[in-house]
C-alpha cells in the first residue's frame, strides 16, 4: 500500500512521464488496483491516453479530492466541461478506461445535453465531424461514425411508433 503523500508516474502516450500524488489519482477503479495490487510504485503506462486529456483528468481529480459545496461544484464542473467536442469525447474514453465513475457520470450528462432536442440527422452531423485526441497512436478517425442504416420507411415506423419521446 502507498504511504501518504507518495506519488506515482505515468508514461503517456506521447512517452511524457508525470509524477502524481497517489491519494488523489486512486479516483480511478484501475490505477487504485494497479497501486494496490504493485505494492511498489513504478512507471504506470497510460499508452492510450495523451498529455491534454492527462492534464484534464488530473485537474477533475484533483478538484473533486477535496469536499466542496454543491453550488461550487456546479460552476467548477461547468466550466471544466467548455471544450472542444473532440476533447470532451477524448476525456470520456480516457475516464472510462481509467474507470473514474464521476468524470464519467459528468461527461456523459454533459453530451446528452449537446444532443437534447435534436433530430436524429443533427446529432449525426454534429458528432461525426471530429477527430479524438488519443495518443500518438495514429488514430485520427471520426469519432462516432454514426451511419443512417435505417430506411425512410423505417425511420417512419420507428418516429410513429416513439411519438411520445418528443414531449422530452
């Protein structure tokens, strides 16, 4: 188990290393196994995660480490989500990897939100026009390809038959 104020190191995707206290990192279900289970602290590699989206996990966890009252959060949380798309999706993936339940609680209400009172056709627009901010893995592919497989007769059928979620 690590001491109180120990750190650990990460290596990035881009190969940066950074040196992180453990108590506030253990946000994250998999670095609190991965510490717990090493019971010696080495170099962690996060080879899917890059140095911006690092650096937005740690300001989230190092916030949220610490109590705060409700209203503060609010505004701390607003503000923390005023990215890019690319970048809000690319955190998503790296919290889900990471298993950081808040973070991903957060980003998740946040992009329901972008997509709220939009038609099928606009949300296909707007989240397939970006690319990820993942490493230097090479991967610079829309993120949610989403296709329309449906055709106009099904889109019909499914639009009559779901008539009752246009109240939300």
């Amino acid at each position: 188990m690590a001491a109180i104020g120990q750190e650990v190191t990460f290596e990035l995707a881009d190969t940066k290393r950074y040196s992180v206290d453990v108590d506030i990192v253990k946000q994250s279900k998999v670095i609190k196994r991965i510490i717990d289970d090493i019971r010696m602290l080495t170099v962690i590699p996060l080879s899917k995660i890059s140095s911006p989206v690092f650096h937005k996990i740690l300001d989230y966890c190092r916030y949220h480490h610490t109590l705060h009252d409700a209203d503060a959060v609010v505004i701390w949380d607003t503000a923390f989500v005023d990215v890019s798309q690319s970048m809000l999706i690319s955190i998503l993936l790296a919290a889900d990897y990471l298993e950081i339940a808040g973070l991903i609680d957060l980003l998740c209400h946040t992009i329901a939100n972008m997509m709220l009172g939009k038609t099928p056709e606009e949300v296909r627009l707007q989240f397939s026009m970006f690319t990820l901010i993942y490493g230097n893995t090479g991967y610079a592919n829309t993120c949610l390809d989403i296709t329309n497989d449906f055709t106009p007769e099904e889109e019909e059928k499914i639009r009559k038959e779901n008539v009752w979620c246009e109240d939300f």
